[in-house]
C-alpha cells in the first residue's frame, strides 16, 4: 500500500448520501486501494459502478464483506441489527467495523446482541454532514470537508484501530472529535434532533392551516433556512427518533417547558421575561459561536491554532485607544447585575473573558442589553435575585472570572459548577476555595485544587478577617464579594497593594467599604445600586505599545484615555525608572477611576532592581517588562513575583525559554529573574504556552529583533486583547497572523 493508503479494502454497505459520499471520498483521496459496496437496493448498487463510485460490484453481501479490512455500515439505524446479523459471518476476524448513524447508544446495543461482546476494533462514528437530497446519486466526495465527524471509542478500544478510522475521516477532510456514547445522544437530540423535530412538526401545522398556500408564498428568507430540514429524510428520523428515545424525550420536555414560559408571558404582557429570553438566546447564540470558533461541540479537540509571523524592526507612532480594562469589564457587569436598577456600561471590553462572564449572568436570569460597540445596559436583579443556571457556568480561559464568581456564588440559594477550557483547568483555586470554606461555603474542587469548583448552594456565611499569604487582587475581590452575604463583618489584608477596582466599584454602586491601610472590610447585608459606569482603556494592554514605543527608535505615540489606578500604574512607574519617556496629560477622574493620556517616545533604558513594592502594580505587565529589560543597558534584577508562576502559564519560566529562543541568556529564579540588557535579540520561534500576555510580548520584542519571529499558539489574544492584530498594524509594527477561525 501507498503511505496515503489506509485500508486494502473497504466494504460501505447502504449506499445513500452518507455511505455514497464516503466511498466516493476515499476513492478520490486513496485512501483505499478497493472500495466495494454493497446496497439491498440492486439499482443504487449498479449505479454506484456506473457513477465511478465504487471499484467493483460485488453479487452479495458476503462477496462484498469478505476479505475487507474496514466495514462502514451506513444504514437506517433501526436496520442496523439485522445487517449486523448479516454481516457477522463473512467479517474478518481483525477486520475493523465501524457506522455513521446518528445514535450510538442503540449501534452499542445491536452490536452486543448479534456479538455477545463489543470487540475492540468496532469504532462508533457519526460524520455531521448531510443534504435534503438522499441516494447515491447525491454522493458527493466534499460532503465531509470542513465538517465534523464525532468517534465514540468505547473504555476497550483498539487505539490503533481508533487512529486508523480518525486518520481515514481526516483523509476525507472532516475534523474529527470523540466523545462518550452517552455524551454524544444527549448532545445530538438538543443539536440536531430537536431542531428537526421542531421543523417537521412547524411545516406540517402551518401546511395544515387554510390560508397555507399564502402563509409559503409569503415566507421570508428566516422561515425557509429554519425549515430547508424539514425536507430531510423522513424514513431516517422516523428511526433516529424512536432508537434515541430517552435523550429526545428529555429534551423536548424541557423545550416544552420553556415554549410554555414564552407563552404565557406573551398572554400575561409580560415583556421583561420576552426580552430576558430574548436577548440570551440572542447573546448565548453569539458568545457560543465566538467561543467555540464554530465548534458544536466541546470536545478534546482545540480551533486551528492562530500563529503570529512577525518581521524584524519599525518604529511606532500614532494615537490610538487600546480596549477596555477587562478587570473593570468584569466587574461592572458582577455588580450592575446585583444592583437594584438599570446599570449603563460604556467602554466594555468585548473579549472573550469578559463576554464569558456576561453570558454566565444571563444565565443566572439577568436580562442584559448590548454588548453594541461597548455600551452594555444591565437590568439589576437585586443582591438576592440570581436564578440557578441550567447548567454549568462556563468561563473560558478567564481566572479572574472563575475566582470572583467563586466568592458571589458560595452563598446563593442554588448550587453551582464553574468550569473553562483547557488552560483554566490547569490553575489553582485552592487559593480562593480555602478561605471560602473557612466563611462557610462548601466546594468541592478538581484534582490539585483545580478546576472545575463545584459549589453547594443554601450555606450561611460568616465573616472573617483573612491575612493573604501572597498579595492577589483576585483573591481580595472574592472574598469581598463573598462578605456581601456573610453574616458580619468580612476583612482582608493584603502583603503589598493591588489593584482595587473592587473596593471602588462597591463605593459607586454605594456599597461602603471601610480601608484601613492594607486592611479592606466589608459589612454583609447591604445592597447595591445601579449606576452608570465608564470604563477607562486597560492599562495592561497599552503596556504593550508603552514598550514597543520606548524600544522601538523613532517612534512617537499617544495613548488616550488609559485607566490610571494608582494600584495598577507600576508599569509606568517601573518604565520611568528605567529612563522611559512618559508624558501623561488630561488627568481627569470618571467614576471614582482616573484616566489620562499617554504619549510615548524613543528612549534608551538602564537595567535596574525592580522594588519589590511596584511588583503588585505591575503583576500583569512584566511579560512585556522582560522584553524592555532585554533592550536596556546593564542588569535588571526581579525579586518577590512568585505570582507570576500560577498565571495562564508559569510566566517567569516561558518568558525566559522564548527568550533563549532568541538567542538572550536569563537567569531564573524561585520569585523572579535577572536580565542582562544589551545581548541581541535574534530571530527564531517562540512558544506561547497559550498565555496571550507572552504572545504579545515578544509581538513586540520583534521591533529589536535581527530576524523573523514566529509565535505559536495565539489563539488566545482575543481573550484580553481583541483587534491586537489591527492596532499592532495601524502603529507600524510588522505582523502577520496566520490561522484562526475557519
């Protein structure tokens, strides 16, 4: 066999759309070197051989099983037993079996009746692709590309065999995902068998009416794109329906349930519950769509990974405005959402993080308007007013997100599960769990103290004082908003400053909070009252072009609007040290947050030892600082930020393996790291780790690089920092993003 080669044989018995398309698939690709059928249907057979399809036209089924390496059963699922039976005799021993039906539970079921077990190399598959038009003569080799096809590997699985299949599926085009039997019928009855049952059913009321022929004549665009499925097969869903019975049951009780909450809202007038509805399902469509790059389902499988190809040397110059603060954007859309009121939000940041934790409150039963270019309007449910969410709250890559939510949710009535994707996953809660328990909040955390934190609802808080081992704004915030419903007085005290957005946002929704040096105390049973917020440019983000600015020779650039929190301007303070041209102008405060404008020019930097005490100010901002220090003259010295190890990466590690990449020697240490300015930056390839903060750092280390950089793994630049690309371009720096959403 050719190295393209997979299968010396392939027998595809049922030759409609699905298997038709498959054998015409692996005969274009080779990926085969026969491809036999065979159909009970002795004319779509015959025609398989007249249409190129097949290789050959086997008399039976058993001439055609016979010696084939690979059988793909592509029947109606409620036949599947009986060709099983069929089948069984003239199946090769290590031959490998697989389907395309679209429920696994019931493929599961036949094949342990007619086999008495569930051999190793039978392989569950469903390709999720289709067409209303059925029979071989619909086959079409590019049916699978670019859609998905789901594997549902049973615990004994041949791992082989399940690699062969996947390499098969990708051979066609397809992008494959596995998943469990269960898993994948629950999935599949909410996604794609309600919606047919709901077209079925539509298009036959509506054909029913008198006045039919004028309801389809003058259907709009909306009404034939939701119901194009109702053309499918009817015979096929007849079966999907009946052998995934349970899953489709379920779902349509609760879509019955909902259907009958919209209705009697509409009869009563009750249109804060229509635009509630409404405007989640609206957001939900959109943030799912966003976050999940186009993906159905949530699966072991991540986007195409988006690479940065950077080219060496430029100056910066312009006048922009980076995205909104997201540690802001998050907690505007917290407390308005707890407020009694109609919150107004200007400045949003729309990045990922931050529409994560927009959608986990809509899910919780707060109606929110927006995001429209950063205006969000958040119609308050009132401090004790949140619902219990479906499901669980998904978060995304946003720690920030997970460990304030910890806090707010550890005293509702309700239980909780919050979870995020892969490198969230990988982050310690302990650190905000532990304290949480001692309040008396019940959560049951991941292995480590990692996500996900599972949290029991119905616990009486009590306040307590807590002396934070390691200075951590988040943990401060959670244990803050959790004293909103403890009994008492709740108060933390911080080793070093950090920043206090929380402490003043409670302020502008006229929640006190009492400070006491680096004591901050909270008083349970208060409310919250709308307002209206503006939220200034993140600080973090315009680090990046502060730097690039000051490294890159001449380059002039003002930054407008930029949020000034003394607990969060380390960045500048630490850069003017350094011997950075920094001009701020327009101070000006809006509510309770200063801002200004900052212009930016060309300087030539000095290494220093960074006071331990800018190290809280600048938590988030010394990925980029590592790039400055590697510009500057002489040694700079970093002492006291173990903080940056339990980020989206341990930052202090891959900042210093990506710049041996380029050629710069660093020494590591437990809480920092020594730098020696002046060495050349060469070109060279970088890993990301996924930490969006280190894919943008050396984005900028490119304007001193002496060769092309590339960046893997970027994908998560969007969760802080949307239309990085754009504005990176608009200044002069020299990028190029590859990949992405397809």
């Amino acid at each position: 066999m050719s190295e393209q080669t997979l299968f010396r044989r392939v027998c595809i018995v049922g030759l409609g759309l699905i298997g038709g398309s498959l054998a015409s698939a692996i005969r274009r690709q080779g990926l085969a070197e026969i491809v036999t059928g065979f159909d009970a249907r002795a004319d779509e057979l015959a025609l398989g051989a007249e249409l190129g399809v097949l290789d050959d036209v086997p008399a039976s089924l058993e001439q055609a099983v016979s010696g084939s390496d690979l059988v793909v059963l592509a029947v109606p699922v409620r036949a599947t037993r009986t060709v099983l039976e069929q089948v069984k005799p003239w199946l090769a021993p290590d031959a490998l079996l697989t389907d395309v039906g679209s429920t696994k539970s019931s493929f599961i079921a036949d094949v342990q009746a007619v086999f008495g077990e569930l051999p190793p190399r039978v392989i569950p598959g469903h390709p999720i692709a289709g067409s209303e038009r059925s029979g071989i003569r619909a086959a079409n080799p590019d049916l699978f590309a670019n859609h998905k096809v789901i594997l549902t590997p049973l615990e004994n699985a041949d791992p082989a065999a399940v690699a062969q299949l996947t390499r098969l599926w990708e051979g066609t085009g397809a992008r494959v995902l596995t998943m469990s039997v269960a898993y994948h019928d629950e999935v599949l009855a909410a996604t794609s068998h309600l919606p047919h049952l709901i077209a079925f059913s539509l298009v036959d009321t509506l054909a029913g009416e008198d006045e039919n022929m004028d309801i389809f004549r003058y259907a709009a665009g909306g009404f034939r794109d939701f119901t194009r499925i109702a053309a499918s097969d009817p015979v096929m869903w007849h079966d999907i329906f009946l052998t995934n019975r349970d899953a489709v049951l379920r779902v349509i009780d609760h879509f019955t349930r909902d259907l009958g909450e919209l209705r009697s809202a509409i009869a009563s007038g009750d249109g804060a519950t229509l635009l509630k509805v409404f405007s989640r399902a609206k957001a939900a469509r959109e943030h799912f769509s966003k976050m999940l790059s186009g993906q159905a389902y949530v699966t072991n499988n991540s986007k195409q990974q988006v690479i940065f190809q950077m080219q060496p040397g430029g100056s910066v110059n312009g006048d922009i405005r980076v995205p909104g603060d997201k540690s802001m954007s998050h907690r505007s859309i917290m407390l308005g959402a707890l407020a009694d009121g109609v919150t107004e939000v200007k400045g949003f940041l729309e990045g990922e993080d931050s529409l994560a934790t927009l959608q986990a409150f809509r899910d919780m039963g707060v109606t929110i308007e927006g995001p429209d270019n950063g205006f969000v309007r958040i119609h308050g449910v009132g401090i004790n007013g949140l619902s219990a969410p479906r499901g669980p709250i998904y978060l995304g890559n946003s720690g920030t997100g997970m460990r304030l939510f910890a806090g707010l949710l550890a005293a509702q009535k309700f239980d909780s599960e919050l979870t995020g994707d892969a490198s969230l996953t990988k982050r310690p809660m302990g650190r905000v769990a532990d304290p949480l328990r001692a309040m008396g909040a019940v959560i049951e955390t991941g292995e480590g103290g990692r996500p996900p934190l599972k949290i029991r609802g119905g616990q009486p808080l009590t306040g307590i004082h807590y002396e934070m081992p390691v200075a951590s704004a988040q943990v401060k915030s959670c244990l803050l908003l959790a004293g909103l419903y403890a009994e008492g007085v709740t108060s933390v005290t911080e080793p070093a400053p950090t920043r206090d957005h929380t402490e003043r946002m409670l302020e502008g929704f006229g929640y006190h909070v009492h400070r006491d040096g680096a004591t901050a105390s909270v008083t349970g049973g208060g409310k919250l009252t709308a307002c209206e917020i503006d939220v200034p440019a993140d600080i973090s983000s315009a680090a990046f072009f502060m730097v690039a600015a000051t490294i890159a020779e001449n380059s002039d650039l003002t930054l407008r609007h930029v949020g000034m929190n003394p607990t969060r301007v380390g960045i500048i303070n630490i850069l003017r040290q350094m011997g950075a041209n920094i001009e701020v102008s327009n101070e000006k405060e809006i509510g309770g947050e200063p801002v200004a404008d900052l212009r930016v020019r060309s300087a030539r930097l000095k290494g220093i030892d960074i006071p331990e005490e800018q190290v809280p100010l600048a938590i988030d901002e010394f990925p980029v600082l590592f790039i400055a220090a590697t510009c500057a003259e002489g040694r700079t010295v970093l002492r006291g930020a173990e903080e940056l190890r339990v980020k989206e990466s341990d930052r202090i590690q891959v900042m210093a393996d990506g710049l041996a990449n380029l050629g710069v020697e660093t020494t590591v240490t437990p809480d920092g790291i020594i730098i020696d300015g002046g060495q050349e930056i060469l070109g060279g390839e970088v890993e990301s780790h996924d930490d969006h903060r280190i894919s943008m750092s050396f984005a900028v280390a490119s304007l001193r690089a002496s060769g092309p950089v590339r960046i893997n793994n970027c994908n998560n630049v969007a969760t802080s920092f949307p239309g990085f690309v754009d504005l990176a371009l608009q200044t002069g720096m020299k990028i190029k993003q590859e990949g992405g959403e397809e």
